[in-house]
C-alpha cells in the first residue's frame, strides 16, 4: 500500500523547488525507465504494477531493463489505482520510480562537435522533443540558459522518451559559453542566409531562441552564422516554425552534409 506521505512527495516533486530541495525527479512508463536503468542510474524507490515487477526486477536472467543495467531492483508493488494517485499521466504506464538528480559539471563543458544552445526555451515539452530529437541525430549534449525550462519536470522527462538517459543537458552563461566556443555559433533567424544554401561544419553550436521572443539581443549578436528555414508557400502561410520542429529541421540538414 503507498502511503499518503508517499503520494504527497511524489505529486510535490512537480515543483522546481521541492526537485531541488529532495534532489529526485520522477520518470513513468518503461520506456522511460527502463532506458534510465540501462544507462546506469539507480532509483531510490520504484512503484510498479505486478506484471512490470515480474518482467524486469524478479527475473534472475535474460536482458530485464533491470538486469540489463547490471542492479538488483526493490519494488514497491502498486495496484493501477494507486499508481494512478501517484501519476503525472493521463493514462499511467506500468511503473513509476524516483531517481537522484544528477550533480551538474564541475567544470563548464565546452561546446565540441555538433551541439545545441537553447536560450529561453519554456514549454516544457518543447525541451523534452529537442532531447529527443538531439539524441535522435547523434548529438551528445545540449546547453540552456539558465531561465530555459527545467529538465527535471517531470513532464520534460516524459517527453523525452528516456533520451534523457542519453544526452547531456548542461545549464550555463550562454554569452559566455559562446564566447569561448571554439566551433562555428549558428543560429536561426529571420534575417539569416538559406539554410539549404549554406555552407555547413560538421562541428558548431547551434543556438535555438524562445518559443515567442527568439533569440535575446545579447546572444543574437554573438551570432557568426545566420540560417534561415525558408517557407514553400503559395499565399498566406504560418507566422512561424515551434521551436522543437525548426530544430529537427535545422539537424537534419547539418547531418544530411556529413552522409
């Protein structure tokens, strides 16, 4: 049986400053949770259905999202009901486990490779796509600033679809980062050049603006490389591309180059 203080903790854990004060987030589903456990993190509690118990943290063999990850699960054995007490979804999905926040870099990490710089990114499902959609083409880390949702909301988890698990979000003085950037800094701006017509290097910082506000005035003129994603349409079109599908365009094309 889960306990009211069990629930109260779990619910609470949808705000910033309990995340911060606990050091936990919440992940749900097995996708989400069994890639966490494969990549090694370890939870401090599980709640799941007796059927996910029974395929993943009491098997002695075969490759469980437990013992793929190399640990020995205890699990808190919930009934749907009370999983749904504790769940951020609509719909919950099996299992629900509490993992520690990761501790940030010691030191800041320098933008190497193809890297993604979000600044003012707020909706938190925007965040958690661009997760997705940074592991889908291969790149390893994404920076934030500072006022860019939190990566620890459940519903940017929840969006991620355990790419979380893969890619490394660090947040930092973005001026400063880009300052110090020893690759190409593109970004996508009304005033920039083609993107289909542009050179592009396999390394660079790509910078992506707030979903309403785009780019703020100071990292926009720390801008080297403009890019435009030109609109095909033949009369009235959209106002503008959401933040998370103009960045899956402009990957797409800087990975297409390197084929």
């Amino acid at each position: 049986m889960v306990s009211k203080n069990q629930v109260k903790l779990i619910r609470q854990l949808e705000q910033k400053k309990i995340r911060r004060r606990e050091g936990l987030f919440v992940a749900e589903g097995p996708k989400v949770v069994g890639d966490l456990l494969r990549a090694g993190f370890q939870p401090t509690a599980v709640y799941a259905t007796t059927m996910w118990c029974a395929d993943n943290a009491c098997h002695s063999s075969g490759d469980s999202s437990a013992m793929a990850a190399g640990m020995s699960l205890s699990c808190n054995v919930v009934t749907d009901d009370e999983l749904r007490r504790l769940s951020f979804l609509q719909h919950p999905q099996q299992v629900l486990a509490l993992f520690p926040i990761p501790e940030p870099p010691a030191q800041a990490v320098a933008a190497q490779g193809l890297c993604l710089a979000l600044d003012g990114v707020q909706d938190p499902g925007n965040l958690g796509t661009i997760i997705r959609i940074a592991d889908w083409f291969g790149i390893a880390t994404v920076y934030c600033s500072e006022d860019t949702a939190d990566v620890w909301n459940p519903k940017v988890v929840q969006a991620t679809m355990g790419s979380i698990a893969r890619v490394q979000v660090v947040y930092t003085d973005l001026a400063r980062l880009i300052d110090t950037a020893q690759v190409p800094v593109y970004a996508t701006l009304l005033d920039g050049e083609n993107i289909y017509t542009q050179t592009l290097s396999a390394d660079g910082l790509v910078v992506m603006g707030n979903e309403g506000n785009g780019i703020s005035p100071a990292i926009r003129q720390r801008i080297s490389r403009r890019l435009l994603i030109p609109d095909f349409h033949l009369g009235t079109t959209a106002e503008s591309l959401n933040v998370a599908t103009a960045t899956a365009i402009v990957c797409s094309e800087f990975r297409r180059r390197i084929i």
